[in-house]
C-alpha cells in the first residue's frame, strides 16, 4: 500500500512513508514565487532563500496557531511531498494527517479537498495527541486512560486517551510562540529593548528554564532601543526568561488541570498512576516537566523522542495490522 504520513506543525514539518521511514524533517516554511504562482521551496531551502532572493519570493508560514490557513498551500505543500517520495505516479497515494481537538469537519473537508486535488486517492485523519501517544510507546487501544500533553509552537494540545481514541481534549493557543511573545515584551520591559521573533526564540531555547531550580545560563543578545532604534545588545539570563514565561506557562498547567477536572472518574487512577506524558518541542525546555509536576501534584513523564513521536506514531500505525482502520478516521 502507498501511504504517506504527513505532521504539518506551526513549527516543523515532518514525513514518513509506509514503513514509517522519515524522509522529511524540516522547518514549517515554505518559499512561494508570485510570479509562477508555485512552492519553489520548502523548510531549510525555503528559508535560506528567504531575504537572499528577488522580492517575487515570499515565505510563508502555512500553519498559524496550528490551523492550515490555505487550500492551495496546502495543496501544493501535499503535491511536494508526494514529489520527494514518488517519481512518476502510477497509482495514487493515500496520506494520513493529524487534526487537533478542535479541527471542525469543515476544516477537514478543505483539507481533503485539497489533497484530492494534489494527486492524493484517500485522506486518514488522527489526532495529534494520539498518534504522539502511540509514537512515545503507549498502547492505546487499551481501556486505560491516557493523558497526553503536546506543547508545539502554535498550540498546546491536551488529551486524555482511552481505547484509542480522545475522551477529553482542548487545545490552547498557549505554546512555543506565546513564550517567545513573552520574552519579547520582557525585553522591552526591563531592557528598553526591542529583539526579533528569532532572537526571542533562541534566547528561549538556549538558556531558558522552567523552574527555578535549574541551572541558570546567560546569552548576550542584540536588538534597537526602543527610543531611536540604535542597535545596543544585553545580557540575558535563564532567570530573566523564567520570569518572563511563567505566565503562559501557568496558564498551560491550568488548562492541563481543567482537563483532568473533565476527566470520567474511572479513567483517573490510570492518569494518576501513569502521570503526564509530556511531548512537543517546548518539552525540551530545562524543569518543564517539574513546573507541571508541582503545579498539578502529580508525576509527569519525560520521553526520548517528544519531537518526532507523532510522525513516529503514524510510522507505527502503518505497520499494524489493523490500527490505521481502527483509529483514523478515513475520508471519503
Ligand atoms: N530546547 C527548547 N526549549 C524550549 N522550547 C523549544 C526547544 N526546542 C524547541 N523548542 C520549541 O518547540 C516549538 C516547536 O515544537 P514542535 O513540537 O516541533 O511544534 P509544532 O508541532 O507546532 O511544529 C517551537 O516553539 C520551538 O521554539
Ligand atoms: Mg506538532
């Protein structure tokens, strides 16, 4: 069978093919040109492009608070990735895709559509939550409960999973970008300063923490004054970020816990006992899983592959016998 797995995030992009092979690993970017009215590129190629080339190129970030904002990005996104695996196409492919709890059927319909429309013959539908559920080495299908936070750049997902599917889920636009807006206006705060998203990011990435016990780093930063825009630079330190993104971070472990207040009592000794299985690219970040530990008074527990566990998820479904049928939802 021809399949493709596709996990099209705010942030990174990935794919796998029906041995769950991943062939694609790359930043949520693509280079458009106006002009030919086509992808030229995508993840690390598109951004190197960007700024360097003529202006009939423009980046675009096609996922935005996780949602695919265009058909035809999409489209030609899907088109791309068919391209890179399959050469001349015999038969169609079929492709799975992650939705998130609040992915609407209108949603999903666009994006069948516009898969359809790429070359694609059937479109599967799973959650993220899920298949990261699935790809960290939970077996879902049980009548166990599950709870499964995926902090990504765009979004926050929250689900409690039990016989593979999501009994309870939110998401929340509070994730990796809401804690780089954070920095950002921290620097403005306290440094008079003004820093690019991509210097907020690294700041983020490199020395900050999520607790106060961790160990505290420093990184030398540049931007403009926020008076007359001259370029000045200043230290930073893990302590300055921490201060920054308790917030969001707070609101984070509030929603985790709304979750669970929404939980059906006969799953809630599994979640006690099993603990919050934490994934998605912010859950690198130093004494994540402790601030959630202590915030919620429960375990939380750390995984070897949070980034790519949802392509590694849909690599798994592919090779069981019956899951992809059991619990993806199949259109048309
Ligand atoms: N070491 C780190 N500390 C904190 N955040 C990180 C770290 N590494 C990556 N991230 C953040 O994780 C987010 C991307 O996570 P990912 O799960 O790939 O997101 P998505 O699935 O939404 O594309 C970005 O906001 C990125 O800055
Ligand atoms: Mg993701």
């Amino acid at each position: 069978m021809k399949i493709l797995g596709i996990d099209l995030g705010t942030s990174n992009m990935l794919a796998c093919d029906e041995k769950g092979k991943i062939f694609l690993n790359e930043p949520s970017v693509i280079a458009f040109s106006k002009k030919k009215g086509e992808i030229i590129a995508l993840g690390n190629r598109a951004r190197e492009m960007i700024g360097k080339t003529h202006e009939d190129i423009e980046a675009i970030h096609p996922v935005k608070n996780g949602a695919i904002t265009d058909q035809k990005v999409f489209e030609s996104i899907v088109k791309k990735i068919l391209k890179m695996k399959y050469r001349g196409l015999l038969s169609r492919p079929k492709i799975c895709i992650t939705t998130h709890s609040g992915t609407t059927n209108v949603e999903k319909r666009a994006l069948y559509e516009a898969a359809i429309n790429a070359g694609v013959k059937e479109v599967y539908f799973i959650q993220e939550t899920l298949a990261s559920a699935i790809g960290a080495g939970f077996s879902v299908s049980e009548a166990k409960g599950v709870l499964l936070v995926n902090i990504g750049g765009g979004t926050t997902d929250i689900s409690i999973i039990s016989l593979g599917g999501v009994v309870v889920g939110d998401t929340l636009k509070t994730a990796g970008k809401s804690l780089d807006e954070a920095i950002m206006m921290h620097m403005r705060q306290k440094y008079s300063m003004v820093i690019g998203e991509n210097t907020a990011e690294e700041i983020k990435n490199k020395i900050g923490i999520a607790h106060p016990d961790e160990e505290k780093l420093s990184l030398e930063v540049k931007g403009r004054k926020i008076v007359d825009g001259s370029p000045v630079s200043a230290t930073v330190s893990s302590e300055d970020v921490y201060e920054a993104i308790l917030e969001p971070l707070k609101n984070i472990a509030a929603k985790i816990k709304e979750i669970i207040e929404r939980t059906p009592p006969e799953l809630i000794s599994d979640i006690l006992e099993e603990g919050v299985i934490l994934t998605g690219g912010v859950s690198l970040m130093k004494g994540i899983h402790k601030f959630i530990s202590e915030s919620l008074n429960m375990k939380v527990k750390k995984i070897e592959n949070p980034v790519t566990c949802v392509i590694e998820g849909i690599g798994f479904i592919f090779n069981s016998k019956d899951l992809l049928n059991e619990i993806c939802e199949k259109m048309p």
